[in-house]
C-alpha cells in the first residue's frame, strides 16, 4: 500500500498514533486558569511553498475527497448529531489532508474574520501531532460550504499553520489558525465565502451550535452535522457542550450568539474531543484565550 492510500482511522489516545480524524484525549492547565497575554514565540509557524501548495490542489482531487469518506466508517451517527437544514454554510468547510502516517484524511475547519481576509481555524491536532514537534502533517486544502462531492465555493490550499507551542511540544491547548491562499480565480477566501466572528477570553456560557463533517455512517464526511447545547466549564481550560459528534467533525466550529435564518454566529472554540474512544455524549473544545489569540493574530498577517 503506497504512503498516500486510504488508511483505516485510528482512534487513539494521546501518547499513540493520532490520526487527522481522531478527536484527541489532551490534557490541559486547571479549568478557569487565568493565562497571561502570549507572546509570538508561544506559536510555531508551518509554511509551504508554492510548488507544495499546487501539489496539494493537485492531489486532492474530487474523486479522491469522495474516496477517502469511503475508506472510513465510524459507526452510526449519534442521536445529537443532526444534518444542518438551515442556510448554507458557506464558511465552514473540510480540511483534506495527508497525516503523520501518510494516509489520506479531513477535519473540519471555518473561515473567520481577518485582516488578509484568508483565515481559517480548526483544531491542533488537524494540523500536527500533539506533544511531537516535527509531526506536521502536508497536502493541506481547504474546501468551504462542501456537501455530497460537491465544491461550490472551490478549494484554497493552505499556506501556513500556526499552533501553539503547547501543543506541539505537550498536548495541550488544541487549537489552530491557518493562512490559506486565493483560489483558482485569485479570490480572497472571505471574499468568496465570508467569515464568522470570533471571540477570544468570552466567559463559558450560553447557547452553543457545534458544526462538522463526521466520518460516521450514513454521511461518512459527505454532510454537514451539527449538535446544540448549552456550552459549560470543564476541567483543563475547556468546555464541553452535549454532543455525539464523531472523528472527521474535530476542528470544527463552536458557534454562539447564532442566527439559523443567516448562519451567523461567533465562534468561541473548535471541536477537540469526545467522552469516548469514538463518540460520546459530549464534545470539548479549548476556552479560546491569548495563546489562540496569538495564533490568530498570526494568521491575519501571515
């Protein structure tokens, strides 16, 4: 089997092979920690170069973004985790990549505001292997508003991630912002798609929509699903909203203060997690503080 096949999905706990769809088992600082404001050197930038870029465009072709959807099956899709019915969601997306093991996978990812207009967040471990610094993963592409094959709004390949050195370097704080480029047509990803507000240092609380593309069965990442709960404080700097969503739906976006009739909300934290090995009955997402704050800040300028 050549290093870029369709491998089947791991779900392993930190320590073992982690791969692109597993929601992560991380362990972060004491709930309600105050952090004090990140410096830059707290996030460690991955760039790729043009050539790798269009490699990338090149690779992740249609058919084989239905292939890799086929070549996992998780289980069936919880009873929380409904097909979204409501309007599109342009700025929410799968993020293709090639992981740690040189297997074909996605996560979940959003476009949000940003000064380059080119911004997208997902989750740490979409985009490296946590507490393994040269673990970076390579044939990133974003593909926003994509449903049943379909790419309405095209693909932008990635050009940079910035992740906290925490998570690199321990496992902990799972988060990412990614710089992507112009498509095909040299269009800004916002310009295309537009961009969810985000917050960061939000108190935990409030109504809470979480977005993804799980590798459960029937959809096998070929739909957007979507949980709504009440968001509320976990332990390790995180909070926890009443979700089954599966592998495939990490990295995406937690949105809050939402409008169904426009699809707009503010994302506070990105899907990390489950209370068990494949679904559970909860999701948890990092409290979004200065280090993702530094990432972001990052991104908007990289």
């Amino acid at each position: 089997m050549s290093a870029r096949s369709a491998l089947p999905v791991r779900l392993t706990a930190l320590g073992a092979a982690v791969s692109g769809l597993a929601l992560s088992l991380v362990a972060a600082p004491g709930a309600g920690a105050v952090v004090p404001k990140a410096p830059s050197a707290a996030v460690l930038k991955v760039g790729y170069t043009a050539e790798e870029r269009r490699a990338a465009l090149a690779y992740w072709t249609p058919a084989r973004m239905k292939a890799v959807g086929k070549s996992v099956d998780l289980g069936p899709t919880g009873p929380k985790s409904r097909p979204w019915r409501g309007a599109a969601m342009k700025a929410v997306g799968r993020l293709f990549f090639v992981n740690g093991d040189g297997a074909d996978t996605w996560c979940t990812a959003t476009s949000v505001n940003g000064a380059n207009r080119s911004v997208v967040m997902a989750a740490g471990h979409c985009v490296r292997r946590p507490a393994s610094p040269v673990n970076t993963y390579v044939d990133m592409v974003f593909v926003p508003g994509y449903s049943k094959g379909k790419r309405p709004y095209g693909a932008f390949p990635v050009r940079a991630t910035f992740t906290p050195r925490t998570w690199a370097e321990e496992g902990v704080n799972d988060v990412a912002a990614l710089a992507v480029d112009t498509d095909a047509k040299g269009r800004a990803l916002a310009d295309v798609v537009g961009g969810q507000r985000i917050a960061f240092h939000r108190r935990v609380g409030g109504n809470t929509v979480a977005f993804g593309y799980p590798a459960t069965r029937p959809q096998r990442g070929e739909e957007l699903l979507h949980c709504t709960g009440t968001a509320k404080p976990a332990p390790g700097n995180e909070q926890a909203v009443p979700c089954d969503l599966g592998g495939g739906a990490s990295g995406g976006p937690w949105l809050t203060d939402f409008n169904r009739a426009t699809g707009k909300g503010v994302l506070i934290s990105v899907n990390s997690h489950g209370d068990g090995p494949e679904t559970g009955t909860h999701m948890y997402g990092p409290v979004l503080g200065a280090t993702a704050e530094a990432a972001y800040q990052q991104a908007q300028h990289g």
